[in-house]
C-alpha cells in the first residue's frame, strides 16, 4: 500500500481515525494503548511529556499516527534494581 499524497482528511461518525476527503484512504489511527504506559511517556512535576514527540501529554491520551509510518507507542521496560 503506498501512502496517500493528500493531506485533507476527516472523521467520520463511530468511527476512530481519519480518512482521507480526496481519494476515502483511511490514512489515521488512533493507538488503543494509553500514552502512559509508553517508554516515551515521562512523568514531570506538571503533568507529562512525550519524549518522542516533545511535547506534554496526558497519561490517558490516546495518540493519532499516520498508519503508513504505524504508531510510536512501546511499552515501558521494567526498572530492574
């Protein structure tokens, strides 16, 4: 499947994701794991960052990616003392 060239794309009702409007490529998922269990993920004194993205998260956020590059979520290594 080679990725879709347009960059307009909407919801549609029920659904999670977007599609594209110019040729209907479903072309956004939305991750069912919460950001919180991801490696990424860093608790800070405020709230969250991604440390992927670098950007402040929430620790139940649910993140959007491109399905053509798949998600960015990995789960967290445990801390081995």
């Amino acid at each position: 499947m080679t990725e879709c060239p347009h960059t307009w794309t909407q919801g549609r009702p029920g659904e999670k994701g977007s599609w594209c409007h110019d040729c209907g490529v479903k072309v956004l998922e939305v991750e069912t794991r919460t950001c919180e269990g991801c490696e990424h993920c860093k608790a800070v004194f405020a709230g969250s960052v991604c440390k992927k993205h670098l950007m402040a998260v929430s620790p139940g956020m649910l993140v959007t990616f491109k399905i053509a590059n798949g998600t960015c979520w990995q789960a967290k290594t445990p801390n081995v003392k």
